[in-house]
C-alpha cells in the first residue's frame, strides 16, 4: 500500500479532496454507500477488485437461500457444525477491528457532515467504530432475523438447542441476518435506502465496485434528482464515469484526509 504522505501529496488527489471537502460544507444530507473496500485496511478481503477473493479464486457456487427455505433446521445444523458461515473470510470478520476509513466516517456523522451510511458489510465495523445512522442492506453477520415479523436479535443471544431457533415474539423462523445471494433483502431495509437515497443532496460512494444491485442504484437515483457524487476507490468503478469528484485513494486515507479538511474553518 503506498505511503499516507506521498498519497496526499499527489496533486490530483489532492485536488479531488478539497473538492469533496467543498461539497461537503455546502450539503444538508449527504449520504454514504460503503462497500467491502472500506474494511480491506481491516484485514477483512473483498470480493472483487485487486486482491479479491473472487478475483483470485472465481465467484463460488451460492446455493444457501434454497438450502435455507428448503430445510432452515438442516441449514441452521450445517451453519453450527460450520460455525455459522465459518471460512477464512468469516473469521477475518471475526477477528477485524475498525480502521481509519471507519473512525472517519463516525467523524463525519458526529461533525453533522453525514446524515447516512448504507452499508453493503455485514462485518458490524460502522457499529464498533461509533456510527449510528447506518443501514445494512446486507445484514449483520453478529445477528438473526425472523422471517415472519422481520425483528432482529444478537446470535450469541439466542437458544439453539431446538433448531431452527425461532423469534419469542411472533413464533417466525429465525434466519441469519447476512442477506443471502437469491434472498430478497428485508423490507425495513431496502425502504430506508430508498428514503436516503431520495433525499440526499450529495452522495459518497466509498469502497465498492457498485455492480451489486439493488444497492448499486442507490447512487444513480441520487445523481438524477441534482445531488453530486463522490467516488472513494483505488480503482474504476461503474460508477466513475458519473462522479463529479474521484478520490483515487484507499478509503483509510483518504476518509481521515477529508474530515481534517472539513475540520479546517
Ligand atoms: P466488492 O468486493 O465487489 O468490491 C470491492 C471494491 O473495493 C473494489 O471496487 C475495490 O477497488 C475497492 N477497494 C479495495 N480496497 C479498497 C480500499 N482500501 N479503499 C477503498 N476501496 C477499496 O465489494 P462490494 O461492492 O461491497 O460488493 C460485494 C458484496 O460482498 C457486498 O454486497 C457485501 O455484502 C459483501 N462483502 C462484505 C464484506 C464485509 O462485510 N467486510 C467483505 C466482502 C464482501
């Protein structure tokens, strides 16, 4: 990864920062779409993009929502033997702490320059690093959800002794949070992105290769109602022909640069 300091001193980089920072001053509801880019510096890989596990190793074969609706007292005894979605990615998750990127955007929220986060990470960073106006569109790997009444609980909190677990307070099936590939992602969710994305004035999109939908939408229906778009990725996205500032950093730099900036009079 190159050097802090020789990333900031590129002029262009630069240059795109103090614009971003710009924007920023000047917006009510500024929105952040995060993808798993932001948690990279946290040790956690991402999918797609240099060093992707899907890059590496090519997308796997997803077939966990049939194996769930199918059988979900089969499917939660598979995920206990497997610890629950146990791989060396989900122990990543396990074991990563919030980095800079994360730290900054809590800044950003607490400094009222960011009204939203909708995240794309199930890995519960935002949380740990003290954002609170987040939304996961992809669930929480540290929770379930019940499919009837969609209420959500801690996973360390419940009883599995009797599989499937089911919600004390409607009777529904419990599910793992994390939204599975096929899954239709949760009604409460999916509204709020909707409500944020239709009210922002400005939109970052941080750490995501946006070709995942619904969320990579979130972004192009904000840029067709005025608001500009801020890119923060090392790399092109779908997205980068539509931004109106590219921050071509890692979001772990470039983040902490941007709320000093803003913290400049
Ligand atoms: P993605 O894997 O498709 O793309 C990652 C993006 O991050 C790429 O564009 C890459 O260039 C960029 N990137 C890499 N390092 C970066 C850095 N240091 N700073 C900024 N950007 C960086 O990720 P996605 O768009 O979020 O979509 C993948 C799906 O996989 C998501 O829906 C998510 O639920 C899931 N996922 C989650 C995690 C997690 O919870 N941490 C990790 C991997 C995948």
């Amino acid at each position: 990864m190159p050097q802090t300091t020789s990333l900031l001193d590129n002029a262009e980089i630069a240059t795109a920062l103090r614009a971003a920072a710009s924007l920023m001053r000047r917006s009510y509801h500024a929105v952040a779409l995060v993808g798993a880019g932001l948690s990279a510096e946290s040790g956690i890989p991402t999918y797609r993009g240099t060093g992707g596990i899907w890059t590496k190793f090519g997308e796997p074969t997803i077939d966990g929502w049939d194996f769930f609706q199918d059988d979900p007292a089969g499917w939660w005894r598979y995920a206990i033997e497997h610890k629950v979605g146990g791989s060396d990615f989900t122990d990543a998750i396990d074991r990563a702490a919030p980095n800079a990127g994360h730290y900054a955007l809590a800044d950003l929220e607490h400094m009222g320059r960011l009204a939203h986060v909708i995240t794309q990470n199930i890995d519960n960073l935002h949380q740990v690093a003290g954002s609170r106006l987040v939304t996961e569109i992809h669930g929480n790997r540290f929770k379930v959800r019940c499919m009837e009444c969609g209420a959500r609980d801690r996973l360390e909190t419940i009883d599995l002794e009797r599989l499937p677990p089911h919600c004390p307070e409607c009777g529904g099936v419990y599910k793992n949070d994390t939204v599975m590939f096929g899954e239709p992602i949760p009604k409460d969710a999916l509204d709020e992105c909707y409500r944020q994305a239709l009210q922002a004035d400005l939109f970052l999109t941080v750490g995501t290769s946006a070709v995942v939908y619904p969320a990579a939408d979130f972004p192009v229906l904000a840029k067709r109602r005025g608001a500009p778009l801020i890119e923060i990725n090392p790399e092109e996205t779908g997205l980068t022909d539509i931004a109106d500032v590219v921050i071509r950093a890692p979001a772990g730099i470039a983040l902490p640069a941007l709320v000093d900036l803003l913290l400049v009079p």
